[in-house]
C-alpha cells in the first residue's frame, strides 16, 4: 500500500505564512495585493 501524503503545518508555515511573507519584498508584495483584493486571509495558515 502507498504510504499517503503527511501534513504539516510548520512546514507550511515556514514556506507560506504569513510571517515568511512579511519577511521578503517578493512577499510583501503578496500580502498587498490579497488585501486589495479583499481577502479575510491574507496567508496560508496564520502565524502565532
């Protein structure tokens, strides 16, 4: 039997938070353009 896909979620977060982006001019840029969109979540998975 293949052995299924684990999640986790420090590793989403280390790659796609919400901190990592705030971080990098690539990621702010993002996060500016979510919240002109109008997103309630601007990153993947909220940081602590």
């Amino acid at each position: 039997m293949k052995v299924k896909r684990r999640n986790s979620k420090l590793k989403k977060q280390r790659v796609s938070g919400f901190l990592k982006r705030t971080r990098t001019k690539s990621g702010r840029k993002i996060l500016n353009a979510r919240r002109r969109k109008g997103k309630k979540q601007l990153a993947a998975i909220k940081s602590r």
